[in-house]
C-alpha cells in the first residue's frame, strides 16, 4: 500500500521563505538601532557641559555612548 503525504510543503521554500523574514527583520532592527542612538545623541547634545559632567561624560563621550550597545 502505497502513501503520499500532502502536508508538509515544498521543500526548499521554507527556507527561501524564512531567509527573507530573516533579511526583512535585521533591516528592521538596524533602523531601530540607529533611531536608538540617534535619539541618545540628540538628547546628550542637549544638556550643558555641566550637566554632562554630572554624569560622568564630556561632549568628546556621546558618540561613543550613543553607539554603545549596553541595554539602557
């Protein structure tokens, strides 16, 4: 007795389909890490060298901070 089984899908298409979320979500999380760090920069240029220095920064630190992938 012979079977076939018609629930699986095409092989290879899983992978092609899986492939393209894989480069549509690191589009997506490079976008969202570069909005993160833009608003981080904007935000430290904001505050006055006084107040960076109360934090432990100067002006020369916010690129670095802004860059940095320490969860905030």
């Amino acid at each position: 007795m012979a079977t076939f089984d018609t629930s699986r899908t095409t092989y290879g298409s899983a992978s092609v389909a899986s492939r393209i979320f894989s480069m549509i979500s690191a589009t997506i999380a490079a976008v969202v890490a570069w909005n993160d760090a833009r608003v981080t920069r904007n935000a430290l240029a904001a505050l006055t060298d006084r107040e960076l220095e109360d934090i432990g920064l100067s002006r020369a630190d916010i690129d670095s901070v802004a860059e940095s992938h320490i969860i905030r």
